[in-house]
C-alpha cells in the first residue's frame, strides 16, 4: 500500500501538519490545530492511527489532545494529569510517546503519566518521583520538565526518561523504580561536575537495533553510552560547541546521528557564526561533518529546540529540521543539501516525520 | 441557580458546552464548576488547577466581583470566566 509522509508540527501557536509530494520537493501545510494553544510534541501512535499532543495553555493548563483521523478533528482531555492537590501542579504535557501497548506523557513540573485507553485517561508513574533525587531536583531555563521518553525496543519493562537539569533515568521494571544514569556526563553549571543527578540532558535516542547503545546531547557537551546508560563518554570532539538541544538516530543504521549546535548556553543560544549548520556522525560520534548546503550561512540567529529534529524512514533518510524562528528545512538525502519547507510558521517545539497508508 | 458566562475559548475546548448557561446549581463556585464538569467533564480542568484553586491566569467573577472556588453563589448571581490578559 502506497503511503504518505507528513511532517508533525507542535509550535507556539498549534499543532501544523504537512502533507508531502511524493519526491518530498513539496508540503501542504494545514493547521493551526488544536485551538492555537501551545503544543511542545506532536506526535502519531500507529498503533491507532491517532495522533496526540501534547499541550500547556497558559490559561487552560496542561492537556493532551488527540485525533483519531489525522487532523480532520479534535479532542482534548487531562483527566488523571495530576499529582493531587498537595505538590507542584503539572503545568505543560512535554511529550507523548507510545510504548508497549501504551501512551507515556511527559510533563513540567517532571513526571511521568501513562494511559492505556489512547489517552483518555492517565494514571501517575509515581515511583519516578519517589527517587530519593527528587526532593533536590531544580528546574533548567525551560522549566522541570520530563521531555524524553525513549522505550527498550524488545524488553517491555525497560524505559529510560530524561528531565532537564536532573539527568537520565532507567527502570529495569516496569516503573516500579527507576534508577540515574549519568555517570560520566559532566555538569559545567554545578560546582561537583559529575553529579549522580543534576546534569542537563536535553535529548537522547537509541536505534532498535543497537538499544544498548544511547546518544545523548547534553547541555554540557554529546554522549555516548555501550551499556544502556550506565556510563557515558564524551563524543564532543569535531563539534564545534558543547552545546545544543536535538538528536537524532538514523532509522536504518545505529551508528549514524545528528545533531545542531549552537554557538553556546551565554552568548546568545544561536547558530555558531550566524551560520546554521547540522552536524552528522556516521562513526557513532568518533567524527562530525557539517553539512550547510542550502542553509542561511549569514545572519542566522535562530536556534532549534529539542524535540525539532527528525528523519523519515524513506531511502535515502530524509531530514527535517524546525527552528525557533518558523522556518522548517528538509534534506532529501541525509543532510547533504537542505531546502527551505515552510517559512513564517510560529516557533517551532517539535518535529516528527511520519508514513501512514495512503 | 447561576447564569453563568464562558469565553469562546473555553467553550471550544469542551464541545457542545453553550457559552451561556442559565439554571446551573451551586452555592459556591466550586459547587458551580463541579456541576459544569458534570455535565461538561474537563470544565473542572480548564478553570482550576492543584490546590484546589482557580487557574492562575484565568478569572472568575460572580456579580461583577472577582472570586475564588469558596465565594458564595447567590440564587440568581451571574457568574463570568474569564480569561486573564496575564495569560497571553
């Protein structure tokens, strides 16, 4: 069955989908979706068929909405998204990730949901929050939030969650605990630079067919674990700075990733010499090469979130990039030459590619 | 019995809600929201947040007085929700 690639928007202003040719030269945007309100991750469970996003409205808080028919309409719900009435309110649903039959959310103030009826309703993780670490987590520049869900691809009871200025966690059961992984990343903001807890993980991937093996960029530098996470190596060298938000695996070969720096946490969070480039890795992180070609090589003072990087699963990988500024690139053959998609869209949280059937 | 009034915004997120209701019971706010969310579940949701409280950048305001979910609901107040210029 033929199939067709949509690029999944979550921005400021709404949800975007857009709708590719075949040859991936041409996108039909549609949106804004789900009343404009801001959506962090926009994502698609092809176990249904729905997709789901995952939202904050400064006035009507954190919900999750879903369309069982790809963006022909919408419903929003957060019944079970909260810790009760003692402890820090959730505030923004971060991310929605399918695994294992189900939905995890990840929210601010960190922590962790999962739902079995397609979202409908949550229920709390809460053995996440009972790490004797919680008590002294402490929030990064964009809140304490839990905005990495990554599901082992064969072992149910293995997920790993990242939360901004606290660092990765795994749980080898389930979620009935959960354990840091960090040993090895370095901490440049606190005084002890390899704390247990405390590192600022900003994203991080395994391929399927590697799941021992994780890339991590981190706020102090890029990373790489052979052992699940448990310890990690410095993959820095070649970048040209320690610091950026995106990672991504390719979908047919483990050692191959990307990733876009910036010039720095203090001196503007932008691209290195207003140049944007995205940096490629086909050694697993042994060496870097930038590729630039068909993008702003002057004045490009933008910056690209997180969650605003992904790859298709056509061959060649296609590449897409959304930037703080509302522009998204895409790359046709795996970076090495860029066009500009779309421009003028809202600041831009999260990029997914995906194939559904036609 | 309350007439209560709720902003476009509100009611596009909880479908087939009027944006004018008359006749809704309660004698607090509280009491007003929960039998809003009753019929209308996620009302409770979008207006208030842990504690309980009332969303910070959301208002409420019963008979032209800003409220809290504790403010006593007269017979024939009229209630309206609004969302605050703090939010965006």
């Amino acid at each position: 069955m033929a199939s067709r690639l949509l690029i999944l928007l979550g921005t400021r202003k709404g949800a975007f989908i857009l709708e590719g040719s075949p040859g991936r030269d041409a996108f039909l945007v549609r949106g804004p979706f789900c009343e404009t309100m801001p959506i962090q991750h926009l994502a698609w469970d092809p176990a249904s068929g729905s997709l789901l996003a995952g939202a904050g409205s400064p006035w009507f808080g954190p919900t999750v909405w879903r369309s069982p028919d790809l963006g022909g309409t919408w419903s929003q719900a957060s019944d079970g998204i909260t810790y009760g009435d003692d402890v820090p309110a959730v505030t923004r649903v971060w991310t929605v990730t399918p695994a294992n039959g189900a939905l995890y959310a990840g929210v601010e103030s960190a922590g962790l949901f999962r739902s079995v009826d397609g979202g409908v309703t949550w229920s709390h993780v809460s053995a996440l929050r009972d790490h004797p670490s919680c008590a002294g987590w402490q929030p990064g520049n964009g809140g304490l939030i839990l905005h990495t869900i990554v599901a082992h691809p064969t072992d149910p009871a293995r997920m790993w969650i990242g939360i901004s200025a606290v660092g990765v966690f795994e749980t080898r059961d389930g979620g009935s605990s959960w354990t840091a992984r960090n040993r090895g990343v370095r901490a440049d903001h606190l005084p002890d630079t390899y704390p247990e807890t405390g590192v600022c993980v900003h994203k991080f991937g395994l391929h399927p067919a590697n799941p021992e093996r994780l890339y991590q960029q981190n706020h102090s530098g890029a990373y790489r674990s052979d052992d699940g996470g448990a310890n990690w190596r410095d993959m820095n060298a070649g970048l040209p700075s320690h610091f950026g938000f995106p990672l991504v695996v390719h979908p047919h070969d483990p050692e191959t990733i990307w990733t876009v720096p910036l010039n720095g946490d203090d001196i503007g969070r932008y691209m290195p010499e207003a140049a944007m480039a995205v940096w490629r890795s086909r050694d697993g992180g042994a060496s870097w090469q930038r590729q630039a070609d068909g993008l702003p090589q002057q004045h490009a003072y933008l910056g690209v979130l997180r969650e605003a990087m992904a790859v298709d699963r056509l061959d060649p990988v296609g590449v897409y990039i959304g930037t703080s500024t509302g522009q998204l690139f895409g790359s046709r053959d795996e970076g090495g030459t860029w066009s500009l998609l779309a421009d003028f869209l809202p600041p831009i949280s999260s990029v997914e590619a995906v194939l559904v059937d036609a | 019995m309350a007439l209560v009034h709720l902003p476009r915004s509100l009611a596009a997120l909880l479908p087939g809600i009027p944006r004018h209701l008359d006749g809704i019971p309660g004698e607090t706010v509280a009491e007003v929201l929960r039998a809003l969310d009753a019929e209308w579940p996620g009302t409770w949701d979008r207006v208030c947040e842990a504690g309980p409280r009332i969303r910070v950048h959301m208002n409420v305001f019963v008979d032209g007085h800003r409220a809290q979910l504790d403010t006593t609901v007269a017979a024939a107040s009229t209630i309206h929700v609004i969302p605050a210029v703090s939010g965006g």
